[in-house]
C-alpha cells in the first residue's frame, strides 16, 4: 500500500438541499484489512483508511478491525460488503435491484448491513461507479437506488459517501485532490491524464458517528433479509424472447460460453444437471458475448453485464436477461429452459428442426418499461402513475419530428396518388389494423373522399374490429390475397400499419403489393424488422418500452393515429378537400353538421348568417359551392361550374381574382 501526499483538498459535501463544501487536511488510503494493520501513519492530520476488500471476519480479524477503528476513521468500499458474508446473505448488484423493483427493500437491506458495521466501528461506506452509491449503476435507476440504500445506512448511523467516473484498475489506490477528486495515485505518480472520480461525502469523513448500543447481528433481521434478497434474486431472471420456444427437451446438452472461465464451468454444471443423460441437442448458451464467425451459433444468450448484446444476438435464438449470478438464479434458469408442467402437452423446441422462426422480442416495443413509476401499477397511487403516463405520451409523440423528412416524402406520394386517380390502402392487424380502419372510414364524412379512394384492409377482416382475432395477424398468405383481391396496380399506394414490424399478415401484404407494382410504405415502432425490408418507404418512431409489456395500443397507438391523422389530412388539404383552414368538403348528414356548415361560410366569406344560411340553401348545402358564390359574386350554376373547371375552393378563387372572371359573371 503506497502512501498518498495530500494537498489539504476541499471535499464537496452534499447536503440533499444544495452542494456546501468545507477544507479538510489528511489522508486517504486504501487497501485490505491487512495492509492497514500493517500501516500505522503518524501525520498530523486525520486519516481515512478504505477497506476494499475482505474475507468472511474471524474473532481475531474482528479485534483488529476493532483496534483500527478506534485509532482513525474507518471506512469500507462497498466491494467489500460483497465478501462480508457468504452463502445467500450478500450485498445486491444494482442490476437485481433493478430487476426487483425493490427500493423499500434495498433501504431495509443497508440498515442491516448498516447495524452490522457499527457493532465493529465502522463508520462509512464508500461507493463505486457501478455499484449500489452511484448514480449511474443504472441509467434510469441509479440515483433512486443511491438514496435507498442512504436511507438505510443513515439509519444505522453509517454515512456514505460514492463516486461518479469511469472505473480504475482494482490496485489503484486514491487521494483527494484540492478540486474534491479522488485521484488514482498509481496513475497520478506516473504523471499521466488522471483518471477520476468525483466523490459527494455526506459528513465531514473524518468525523466519527456515535452508536449507542447497536442492534446484535444476526438473529431475525438477518432471516428476513435472507427471504429478501433471495426473493429478489429469484425474481432477476427476465426472458426477453417467445417464451413459446421453451423448454428444451430434458435430454438437452448445454455448453456455456463466458469470459471469466469459473463462471463458465459453475453455469455449465447447474444448467446440465447430475445424473442427467445428455444425448439430444446441444445448446450452446453465450452469456455477456457472441461467437465469432468460426465458433457455433448462440442458441441461448445470456445477458448480464453488456444488454447490448441482445440487440446483436442471433434472430433465432433465446434472449435471456439475468441481474444477478447467483446460483439461485441459475438453478431457477435451468427450471426456465428444462421442462415444466406449464408446457406439458406442447412439442418443445428441437434445435435438430431445420426450420427456425425468426422472433424479434428483443424489439423496444416488446421490452419492460425501465422506469419504477411502472412497476406494481396495483399498489401505486393512480394520480401519480397518470401524470408519468402523460410525460411518457409526451416523449414518445415528440419522436415523431425525427420521421418528418419521410413523412414529406411519402405525403407528396400520397397527392401524386390520389390527383392522380390512385388509391390508397391501409394494412394493419390487432390495434395497429383497427387504427388503420378508424382513420380511413372518417374520410368520406370529413372530406367527401369517394367510396373507394381510401380503404383499409383489417386481418380477420371486419368483424375483427369490434371481436379482436388475434391469430389472423399470423397469416401472411391472406395478407397476400387481400392485395390480391383489391386489384392493386402501379397507381396505388399501400401502407402497412404495425408497431412490432414482424407482422405476417403487413409483410405479405407489402410483398404482394410491390411484385404489383404498387408503392409501399411501413409505419413501424422497431428498427431492423422484416416490413422495412418489403416497403419503399420507412417511417419509424421509437416508442420506447410500454407501460404495459408489449401492450402496443398505448404509446405506439398513439404515436400511429397521430402519423396517420397528418397524412391522411395533409393529403386531404393538398388535394383541395380544404379552404385555408376549413374543412369544407364534409358532408352535411344531420342538425349539427348543418349548423357547421353555416359557421365555415361566414368564417370563409365574412357574411353574416342570414346571408351565409339563404346562399347555403341556394347550394342545396354544398358548401364549396357556397363559398365560391359569395366570394366571387356567382350564381349557384356559375359556381359549380367554375369548381369543376379549376377543381378547388381555393384554386378556384385565387384564379378567378387574379384573372378578373369574378367581375364578368353576372347572377341568375
């Protein structure tokens, strides 16, 4: 252990209510039990000595660590707390906290770990980047984390005290320097670009908390943190894929592949079993890597530290989550991938089939929502979960300004199309379809579109609008025949509707329709799906993780009906369907619509009513008819005429003012 020359730094305190700071001369030194003991420093200012690392605590070890917390201010790393105890009892990993869910119980946790520390003198814990005392052990997580294990050592009379950086090596040792930085003194001594990290104290470090008769450890606590922990752990194992390719077949060789090769042997033994015969497929499970391309394909992948990963992983094979590597969690993922009673009666997977389903589960859309607010949505209060809903509405709609360049593109399609005489077809299945159909049957209403111009192709067809037919999305031959069926030509445009992008009954749609010669489109909420590889156009938009597990209908709908709504209405307008702003084309069927339709007049011409209601029964309520009349001084017969010739309320009027017809027509 080397000795650190300390500057008199200034340590940054943080005091949950503002940043504060005070000057503090002394010295910072880390190291083992044993290496401190085998130090004695004579300074003339306070020490602070780290433990990191430590094996289960003997009596005589416990005397030692004792005696030096009675000379100095004694703290350990929280690495430390990880060998602490052995067995089930140890310190989680933020990934299983994340996993479970469990803040209240991280704080109950830390006070035991806590009342066990002040029984021998320790006084605080020091964090690591990634560990527990860190904001950013998980990205949407660590700080809440952070503060729940506070909680519990600060009931105890711990402090705490954590770091935010990229990590050193393991035989780095620290000091403060005057910015409030533990600097690596290795790499400092080396004069090279420090490493390091910032570090928040919650207490002047080197000032000792007093613990009056601490609580013993073991006995009950001890029992309920073990229940604790391993329900988590239990609970840290996450399938990210059909679950419907599982379990394997009980005769199933595993052979794992992992960086560090005793976790590698200890997973293999635990997923193999004792006494098992191993003479049907081989699985080949990759935990935290892939193969190369001269190595087997992953069957099973395994994700721990890297999530990454899942995203590169093979199509076909099964992604699994785990955030912790426990043996409990491995023997509950042999229970995951060897047979269980849930799946009595179904043909299970063989890797010896030649034919493998491409499932894309690892999709966004398909991921559980990283965020606590969403997590036990039964015992959460309701007022706070709406306004996290809202703000998750919020974020995912502002995605779809990305997708405006293709949204421009594909918008002037649909104009050429329909100017053209061309129709346009929605595609969809599930809610996607039923979003698809609601938005193509509000166009003739609002815009007088003709029967026709616009449709919408539904899997299960109709009925499965109002009774969901959740299978019909699986027939890609009918998506194929309901293109087939409509006649689609070089004229038309089709637009497959689907969150996942996978949807057989959209991709065989997209696929008939482009051999026609028909211009496709995809609207879809994942990258790298199978419909962006059939469609000309491409409109993504992340939506992110529901808060519901892969209930698309939420976030993803949302954003789907907005897209749809600007398209179809932006084309609408484009094509004449609108005067400035007015919709002016819908159809005047009842009392309400009727009174519409006399607002729109005198907002277009600036006619009072009883002018706008008389010129409107002139038109026998055909209000661009109307609008042409009063503005351009026609009669009803002159009107249509000149709609018919230039085509648009707007046209129509810009033309003939511009030209001066106005002023040559005489009335009836």
């Amino acid at each position: 252990m080397k000795r650190a020359p300390h500057p008199g730094p200034t340590c940054y305190v943080d005091e949950r209510s503002g940043i504060g700071n005070m000057l503090w001369t002394g010295w910072v030194l880390t190291g083992t039990l044993a290496d401190h003991n085998a130090v004695d420093l004579m300074t003339d200012g306070p020490i602070l000595r780290v433990i990191t690392d430590f094996a289960q605590l003997t009596p005589t070890d416990v005397q030692k660590l004792q005696g030096l917390c009675r000379r100095e201010s004694c703290w350990i790393m929280e690495d430390a707390l990880r060998c602490y105890n052995h067995g089930d009892l140890a310190w989680p990993t933020p990934q299983l906290i994340g996993a479970a869910g469990d803040l209240p119980g991280l704080t109950t946790i830390a006070q035991w770990f806590g009342t066990t520390l002040a029984t021998v003198g320790i006084q605080g814990v020091f964090g690591r980047p990634a560990g527990i005392l860190s904001d950013i052990a998980l990205p949407w997580l660590g700080s809440h984390i952070r503060i729940a294990a506070q909680q519990g050592f600060a009931q105890a009379g711990i402090q705490t005290a954590w770091a935010v950086a990229p990590e050193t090596g393991p035989d780095l040792e620290w000091w403060l320097d005057g910015a409030g930085r533990i600097v690596p003194w290795r790499t400092a001594a080396l004069n090279a670009p420090p490493q390091w990290y910032w570090v928040a104290v919650k207490d002047f470090p080197h000032i000792r908390s007093s613990h009056a008769n601490p609580p013993p450890h073991g006995g009950p606590a001890r029992a309920t943190i073990e229940k604790r922990l391993n329900r988590m752990r239990t609970a840290s194992i996450q399938l990210i894929d059909d679950p419907a390719r599982l379990p394997f077949p009980a005769d199933t060789r595993f052979v794992v592949v992992a960086p560090q090769r005793r976790l590698q042997q200890r997973v293999a033994e635990l997923l193999n079993g004792k006494g098992r015969d191993h003479h049907g497929p081989t699985v080949y499970v990759w935990m935290d890597r892939l193969p190369e391309a001269s190595q087997p394909e992953a069957d099973v992948v395994v994700v721990y530290a890297h999530p990454a990963i899942v995203g590169l992983a093979p199509p076909h094979a099964v992604k699994i989550q785990v955030f912790d590597t426990h043996d409990t969690v491995w023997t509950a993922l042999r229970q995951k991938l060897i047979g269980q009673e849930l799946w009595e009666g179904r043909t299970p997977w063989r890797l010896d089939q030649p034919h493998r389903a491409t499932h894309a589960a690892h999709y966004s859309t398909e991921q559980p929502h990283p965020g606590t607010t969403f997590r036990w949505l039964d015992s959460q209060s309701s007022p706070d979960v709406m306004r996290q809903w809202i703000h998750e509405e919020q974020q995912a709609v502002g995605r779809i300004a990305a997708a405006i360049p293709v949204l421009d593109r594909v918008l002037t399609r649909l104009v050429d199309t329909y100017r053209q005489g061309g129709r346009i077809f929605y595609v969809g299945a599930g809610s996607a379809g039923r979003l698809a159909v609601l938005d193509a049957a509000e166009l003739p209403p609002t815009f007088g579109v003709t029967s026709g111009r616009v449709q919408a192709l539904l899997a299960g067809g109709i009925a499965a609008f109002q009774q969901a037919h959740e299978d019909a999305e699986d027939g890609g031959e009918a998506g194929c025949r309901a293109i087939r069926a409509r006649g689609i030509t070089s004229r038309d445009v089709v637009l497959g509707v689907t969150a996942h992008g996978d949807t057989p009954y959209v991709v065989g749609a997209l696929q008939e329709a482009q051999r026609r010669g028909g211009f496709t489109v995809a609207l879809v909420n994942n990258l790298g799906t199978r419909v962006a590889t059939v469609a000309n156009e491409v409109i993504f938009v992340d939506t992110g993780p529901e808060i519901l597990l892969g209930s698309t209908r939420l976030k993803a709908g949302t954003v789907e009906k907005i897209v749809l709504n600007m398209l179809s209405t932006l084309t609408m307008v484009k094509t004449g369907h609108a005067y400035d702003n007015l919709m002016v084309n819908f159809q005047t069927h009842n009392e309400k619509l009727r009174e519409r339709a006399v607002r729109v007049l005198m907002m277009a011409t600036g006619q009072p009513r009883q002018i706008a209601w008389k010129t409107l029964q002139a038109a026998q309520g055909r209000l661009p008819v109307a609008i042409i009349m009063l503005r351009c001084g026609l009669s009803c017969r002159q009107a249509q005429q000149a709609l018919e010739r230039y085509g648009s309320v707007g046209q129509t009027i810009t033309t003939m003012e511009e030209s001066g017809e106005a002023r040559l027509w005489d009335a009836d």
